[in-house]
C-alpha cells in the first residue's frame, strides 16, 4: 500500500478512536436517575469517574438496598455502560448508554426489568452562607386530620392515623408526602419511635434524614439524625425508644445542617445527591417532605416549616 494510503487510514482509524473514547468520557459525572418502568415510585443515583483511564470508577443508589454503593465490576463495552450486583435475590445486571446528554438505562434480574433514564445532576448555586432570612412559618400538619398530606401515587389506604395531635404509622404504612414543594427551608418537628424501628424524613423527596431506635450505638452513616448512607453525624445524640425527641433539619441548596434533641450532630455539609427515600430525581426543582411509615412503628407531631429566602431575591 502507498505510504499516503497507509497514513490516511492511519489518521482515520486514530479519529475514530478519539471520537469513540469522547463519547465514552461523557459518562463521567454524577446522574440522577428517574425510573420509567418498574419501580417508580423510586429515583436512583449513579456517579462515574475516571472514564478514558485505568482509575475508573462507579458509586450507586438503587436496588439492591438503597444504600451508596460502591461499583466493582464497572466497564464499558461498544459504548455502553455496564455493572450489576448481585445478592440472596439473584444477580441485577444495569446496562445504560449515553444519547444526546442523558442516559438511556435498564436493569435486568430480580425486581426488573426497570427501565431508566439519567440526568446530569445540576450545580445548585444556592449556599448557606449566613445571607438567608426567615419567612413566615406554616405549619405542615394541624393535628386533626391529613389535610396537605398524600401518599405517593395514592391519597387512599395509607395506614397513617391521627390521635391526639399525633400522626401515626404502625410499620407498615405508606410513605406520606407533602401536597406543597419547598425549596430552601427550616423544618422542626418531633418524634417518636418505638424500640427497634426506623423511619426517615425526606427531604424535597430526595434526601433522608434517619430515624432510628440507636440510643448508644456507635456513630456511622446510618445512625438517628444521620444524612442516610451519606452523612455520619458528629455525635449520637439520641434519646431511648419511646421518647419524644425533637430534630431541626435546615437546607440551603445543598447545604445540610442538622440538629437533635439540642445538639448540633450535621453543621453545614454538602449533600451529594439523592439517598434511598428519593422519589423525585429533578434536584434543581422545589421538592415535597415526605415521611417514611413502613419501617416499624413511629409517630410525628408539631410538624412546622419555615421558608428560607435571599433579600436580593425580593
């Protein structure tokens, strides 16, 4: 073959090479996932690093468990991203490709198929930087009834009761939601969760506060107060099953801040984005409180949000 032939191919095959591994790059990033068949009353998180190098790397939000998992057999083949995971149900295996700036995705295996798509997660510019007033309170549950409070996907059949002033799940409810959306917020209530049982409160329907029968146990990312699987608090403040405590929670864009039963446990720490509650994948948008009632038996009570507003937003 002539020389300027051989080059030519040469030049060519090199920017199809180039042109391929541009296109595998754009996998990189952390993607929120919302699902379109299967499971959807759920959103899911993924996040790659390091494609187009040996470090390549995966972290998780979705079946199996909902906790932030780490991806061990992540790979690409033809352009498609792939990795699974497997436990006593069987093995899931996810395939997703990339087109025209979002994911194309499905997961095969137990529970499946669920098909998904994924979008960028957004840089959220709002932060907690000491700028941002109160509005006025409004108070999310009045102590009589579910008025403002729905089940996902349901308004009927939730298992939650109201008896004095108190809103009540035996275990096995569903997960109520607020009918408004908030954005950036001060929430305090109090609560009251029995021995060995756990609930969470989500937040714009993406992030979970824990709670948790924990009283003693040591700190991690699962404890009562903890931002759930992403957040270990500072200390485990929490009183014994059967009592009443109370938690602030403040939000600011990402910015996450808690405090329990008067003590700071989460000062200002970036959430990174959605947790094992999330229902609603789209971060940038306002997003309901929802409260998680089939993880054993918990009642809420004093429920009140404040609104956080920038004066130059005025």
């Amino acid at each position: 073959m002539p020389r300027f032939r051989l080059l030519t191919a040469s030049l060519s095959l090199f920017a199809c090479s180039l042109a391929a591994h541009a296109a595998d790059v754009d996998f990189n990033g952390r993607w929120d996932l919302q699902i379109l068949k299967g499971v959807t009353d759920k959103a899911w998180w993924l996040e790659v690093s390091g494609v187009g190098t040996p470090e390549m790397k995966g972290k998780f939000i979705g079946f199996p468990g909902g906790d932030l998992n780490e991806i061990r057999d992540l790979k690409i083949q033809d352009h498609e991203l792939m990795f699974s995971f497997e436990n006593k149900a069987g093995k899931r295996e996810y395939f997703v490709k990339y087109a025209g700036g979002h994911l194309d995705g499905l997961m095969t295996g137990p529970g499946g198929p669920v098909v998904f798509a994924g979008y960028r997660a957004p840089n959220i510019r709002d932060h907690d930087d000491g700028t941002w007033l109160s509005a006025t309170p409004i108070t999310l549950f009045n102590g009589k009834n579910l008025d403002g409070w729905s089940g996902y996907g349901s308004a009927t059949d939730l298992g939650w009761t109201v008896e004095d002033g108190q809103l009540k799940s035996t275990g096995h409810a569903k997960n109520l939601i607020t009918t408004g959306k908030y954005w950036n917020f001060i929430l305090r209530l109090e609560y009251n969760v029995a021995e060995k049982s756990n609930s969470g409160i989500g937040l714009r329907g993406r992030y979970e506060v824990q709670i948790q029968d924990d009283y003693g146990k040591p700190v991690e990312s699962h404890i009562n107060g903890a931002l759930y699987s992403r957040i270990k608090p500072l200390l485990n403040a929490s009183k014994k099953a059967g009592e009443w405590q109370t938690v602030e929670i403040r939000i600011v864009g990402r910015d996450v801040s808690v405090t329990l039963n008067g003590k700071p446990i989460i000062v200002k720490q970036k959430v990174e984005g959605l947790t094992a509650i999330a229902f609603d994948p789209f971060e940038a948008l306002p997003g309901s409180l929802e409260l998680q009632g089939d993880h054993g038996p918990v009642a809420f009570r004093n429920i009140i949000l404040t609104p956080l507003y920038h004066p130059q937003a005025q």
